[in-house]
C-alpha cells in the first residue's frame, strides 16, 4: 500500500508506432485520462518512420497490416499492391493519427531515459532526453520489438569513407541509383533492399553470412473490385485471423507434410509458392513444418529446387542454398534470386570468405579482394524485444533496475507485465505472442487498456504480476518454443544474433487464438497472476 500524491499524468506511454498511437487513444479518448506520448523520432510510425531503405515494404499483406478497431477506416482506406510500402504505412498511421486528434499529446524528438517507481507516491518518475522531469501513475512502454538496430564493430568499421547507413535508419537524403553498393545481411530487410537495389545500382555486393529461405510474396496490383470484396468480408477476416496461430489472414493448415504422398505434397508446395508469402509457405502448406524434421526437410528442399532452377550460375546458386533448417521468421520478396541473375550483382559467401576489414575505400574480404563501394548498407537486423528496454533505466521496486530483473535473459508475465514494476504494461514486450504484429498489438493494447480501466474503476493503486505467475510464463514460452525447431537455428528470433548473447526465448509461440484465450481467462480469473493493491488515498490529476 502506499500514499499516492498528485502525478503530473495519468499515463505516459513511449513510442508512436503502430502499439503507441493505439494506446494513447484508448487510454484518452475511452478511459478520459491525461496521457502523452513520447518518442525519440522526428515523426511518428516508429518502424515506418526509421525504416526508409529502398524496397522498405511489410510481407504481412496489406489487409491484415493495419488496426481492426476502427471499420470507418477499414471501409475508407485503400492501397496499390498486396503488400504495403513503408510510404504508405507511414501515411496510413499519419491517417490514424490525424483522425483521433492524437499528435497534439504526442511529444516527438523526445527519448525516455529514465523510469524509476517511487514506492512511497506510488508514482513512477519519467526523466527524458532533454531534462524534462514528471511523474505518472501508469507507464505503457510501446517501444518496439524491432527499434534497436545491431550495428557489428568490423576492424575498420569507421574508417569508410562514403555513405555508411543501417537500414534501421536510413537517411532521407540518400540515393543509391547508379553507385557502387555493398549490402551486409541477407534477413528480411537485406533481401528487400538487395531485390529494389539491384535495378537501380550501378553494382551492388551482397555479403551473406547465412543464406535463409526466401519464397515468392506475389506482390501484384490490386484493383476496385478486391476491395469490394475485401469491405464486405472484414468481420470473417478479423475473426478468423485473431482465433488463428500467425494471424496473416490465410487459413493455416491442419495436415501433417507427411500424411500426404509425395505427389501431393509436391502439389501443396508448388501451390502456396504460386500464390506467394512466407508465412503462408511455412503455416499454410502444412501444419508441421516447423514442428516434423522431415516436414521441415521437405519444404526446404522444394525451396532449394527452386534456387537451383532460376539462379543461372551454378556456384551462385550453391552459397544461396541455405544448410540449416527452414526455422527462421519466414521470408518472402518479389524476383530476389532473380536478382542474382543480374550482371551488377554479386554474391559474396562470408562463411567461405569471411570480411577482414572495413577501409576508406570498401570491404576487404579475406581472399584479399577490395569490394570498392560509394554507399555500405548495414542489414544486420536487430537487437529484439529487449533491445530497447535495456538502453534506458527502468528502476522498480526497491530500485532494481529491469535490467538486473532480468539478468541474461528477460522474462515476463503475459508479455506485458514484470513482477516489481507496478503500474508498468509493456506492449510486445518479452515473450509476447509470435505473429502479425498489428493484430497482436491490437490485442495488448486492448487489455491493456481494459486493464488500467479496471484498475481505475475499483480504485487500485497498481497492477503487477506476482514473481510466480512471471516465472510459470517464462516457463511455459520456453517449453512451447522447445517443441518446434525454431530454436535450432541461431536468429533474431531467440536473441541469438547478437554476439555473446546466450540464446533465450522471446516469444509464447502457441498463437494468438491461444494467446487470447489466455487472457480472457486471466481476467475471469480476477487478474490471475497479478497482485492488484489498493489505495490509502484517492488520487487525481
Ligand atoms: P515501433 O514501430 O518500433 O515503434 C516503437 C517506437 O518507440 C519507435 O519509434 C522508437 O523510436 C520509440 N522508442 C523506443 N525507445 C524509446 C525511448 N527510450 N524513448 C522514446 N522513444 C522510444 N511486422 C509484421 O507483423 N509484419 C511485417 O510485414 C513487418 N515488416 C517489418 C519490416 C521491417 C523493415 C521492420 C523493421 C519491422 C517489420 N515488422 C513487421 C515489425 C514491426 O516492427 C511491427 O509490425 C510494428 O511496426 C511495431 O510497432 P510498435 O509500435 O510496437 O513498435
Ligand atoms: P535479421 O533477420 O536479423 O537479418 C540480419 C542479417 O544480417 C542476417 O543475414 C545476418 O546474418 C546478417 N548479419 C548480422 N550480423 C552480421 C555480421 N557481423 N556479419 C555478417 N552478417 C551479419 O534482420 P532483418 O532486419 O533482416 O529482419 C528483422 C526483422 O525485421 C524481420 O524479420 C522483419 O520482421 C523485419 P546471420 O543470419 O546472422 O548469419
């Protein structure tokens, strides 16, 4: 219990993307607090505003890419292709931001340094950037799982003397047309860059230290009458997509890859590699893909088929073949091994020629060839999910920082709440449901939300969940996780891309249907698993 003073805010909440804008228009307009947002960017968007690399685009097809809460819009808004381009993300949360009203209590260029829960108001204490200090009773951490961007120290790094950009922030100013380009990293974000560069530069270098999976996306033009269509079946597509595992839109398949005979499974493949997307591939073609090792095997080798049928150069092809399993977050783009076939574009394998060394001049790898570039572009992905939460100080109870709660590895309970940080709802914070992020934001944001409207309507001082039910949560994501084969190989996904990071789990891989479940349960439960205190003293603002 605790004697809780006046607070400057009902809530902050920081970061204005997709979770951050959707949180401060529940809380304000439907809850009636006093709220801001902060967020360190020049604008809002967060991914979409950092992210503006050339080919920047979602692979979440555009009609499950966006809230659900809001039918006027879904009725209003209309894009060019399938798949949306970070422009048009931009615009559209641009849209969402205009409509609500929201910017006016959106404070941009403004990072969050400091949290620090005072136990004795009950408040927690905000320190910013740029020295502001205040205090609110609610913190909401919308601050990313992909927003802290891994930059890797090669000898020489800085010694170059052209352009030298991560894709994670990339400068408006930037043109690569007709330059000398190198690309490290071959994940989501290098492939999407490797597939709208090759068409523009003079040369571009691929330097690819793992090859992935890439399957077609069947990016195409959409026309009025799918969006006739689309209007008019939204309740299904929501309902269908928030019961489902990955929440992408498509129905995920309930057929073992081998109750099927070769012949069939052949058909599958060939079938959901015609219609395109990466998650349709791996969720949609079968329902054990990244469960049965030989499920597993099969699509990879139809995929390895495929690269050996389009890349033209036989060695080429051999070093884009990927060797582990199909277990990474799945991929897909438009014409990327064809991009191999282009005569400015070549492949450098670093796990057979390694990079020595970063000079004025370009890259020098290991055979002692100097790749002489204009622009080296960093695709190296991410540190996720606790990236952005290790870079402040976010001190709880008895002043344990959340990075001492967490030790080598972070925990949570639900994803949202970590027991000793009252009053604090991270949204896709640690092991947060894996899939479509939109839908799964959507999701927090709404408990959230419900949440702190529960907590203000009996009166509560906080909200934490209890270190036991953390625990059993942490537990439970890695026992989810054990069981599929997506720990078996090192990526972003399990914090394994960043060197000397022990792999950990970082997401509840059993679906959002699943996930849901779980916590509508917790609130018929009264709040299972949280401590709910209640006040010495009304409070407000
Ligand atoms: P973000 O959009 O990352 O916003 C977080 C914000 O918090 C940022 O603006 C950041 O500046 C701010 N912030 C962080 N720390 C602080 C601080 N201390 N103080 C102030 N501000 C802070 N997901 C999909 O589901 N489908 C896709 O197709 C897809 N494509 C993607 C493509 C790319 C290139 C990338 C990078 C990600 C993609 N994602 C995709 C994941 C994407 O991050 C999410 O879909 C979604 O945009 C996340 O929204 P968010 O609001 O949670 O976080
Ligand atoms: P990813 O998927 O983490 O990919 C990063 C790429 O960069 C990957 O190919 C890495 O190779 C490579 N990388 C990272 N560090 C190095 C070093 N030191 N040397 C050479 N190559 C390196 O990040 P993305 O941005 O592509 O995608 C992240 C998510 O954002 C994506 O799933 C979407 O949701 C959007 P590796 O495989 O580790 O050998």
């Amino acid at each position: 219990m605790n004697n809780m003073k006046n607070a400057d805010l009902d809530a902050i909440i920081i970061g204005a993307g997709f979770a951050g804008i959707y949180a401060l228009h529940k809380l304000r307009d439907e809850l009636g607090l006093s709220v801001r947002a902060f967020d360190k960017a020049g604008g809002i968007g967060g991914t979409w505003y950092w992210n503006r690399y050339p080919g920047a685009m979602s692979d979440s097809e555009g009609f499950i890419y966006q809230y659900s809460f809001d039918r006027e819009l879904l009725r209003e808004w209309t894009w060019k292709k399938r798949y949306l381009s970070q422009a048009e993300i931009l615009g559209y949360l641009g849209a969402v931001v205009e409509k609500y009203d929201l910017a006016k209590d959106i404070q941009l260029n403004t990072a969050v340094e400091a949290l620090a829960y005072d136990e004795d108001s009950g408040l927690w204490d905000v320190t910013t950037g740029d020295g502001q200090f205040l205090t609110a009773r609610y913190v909401v951490t919308a601050l990313g799982p992909l927003s802290t961007s891994h930059f890797p120290d090669f000898k020489g790094r800085d010694s170059f003397e052209g352009r030298m950009v991560h894709t994670g922030s990339w400068p408006e100013d930037l043109r690569i047309e007709g330059k000398r380009v190198g690309v490290i990293g071959t994940g989501s974000t290098g492939t999407q860059f490797i597939c709208a560069a090759s068409k523009v530069t003079e040369q571009l270098t691929v330097f690819q230290r793992t090859a992935q999976y890439n399957v077609p996306s069947g990016n195409k033009a959409l026309d009025e009458e799918y969006f006739t269509q689309l209007r008019s079946d939204y309740d299904r597509i929501w309902e269908q997509a928030k019961a489902s595992r990955v929440a992408c839109g498509f129905e995920e398949s309930g057929t073992p890859a081998m109750s099927v005979s070769e012949e069939e499974r052949q058909r599958v493949f060939q079938e959901n590699w015609d219609r395109g997307n990466g998650f349709r591939f791996m969720f949609g073609t079968f329902s054990d893909i990244i469960f049965d090792p030989r499920a597993n095997e099969a699509a990879a080798e139809f995929i390895k088929s495929k690269i050996r049928e389009i890349v033209k150069d036989p060695e080429t092809a051999r070093k884009l073949q990927p060797t582990d399993y199909y277990a990474k977050r799945p991929i897909c783009n438009e014409d990327y091994y064809e991009s191999y076939n282009r005569d400015n574009v070549t492949l450098v394998s670093l796990k057979e020629n390694p990079i020595r060394e970063i000079t004025p001049r370009g890259v020098v790898t290991e055979d002692g060839v100097e790749h002489e570039l204009d622009v080296l572009v960093f695709a190296t992905g991410f540190e996720a999910v606790e990236g952005s939460y290790r870079q402040m100080d976010i001190r709880g109870r008895g002043g344990v920082s959340l990075d001492e709660h967490w030790g080598e590895a972070p925990s949570s309970y639900l994803g949202m709440s970590v027991s000793g940080f009252p009053n604090l709802f991270m949204v896709y914070g640690p092991n947060s449901v894996f899939s479509n992020l939109p839908t799964a934001i959507e999701t927090q944001v709404e408990w959230i939300s419900d949440t702190v409207g529960m907590a203000e309507e009996r009166g509560l001082a906080s909200v934490e969940a209890t270190r036991e039910a953390e625990e059993d949560w942490t537990t439970l994501c890695a026992e989810i996780a054990g069981r599929s084969l997506f720990p078996k190989v090192k990526s972003w996904i399990f914090g394994a891309n960043i060197p000397g990071r022990k792999q950990r789990v970082l997401f509840y891989f059993a679906g959002l249907g699943n996930y849901r479940q779980k916590l509508s349960d917790v609130v018929e439960a009264d709040y299972e698993g949280f401590k709910l205190e209640g006040r010495t003293s009304a409070v407000s603002v």
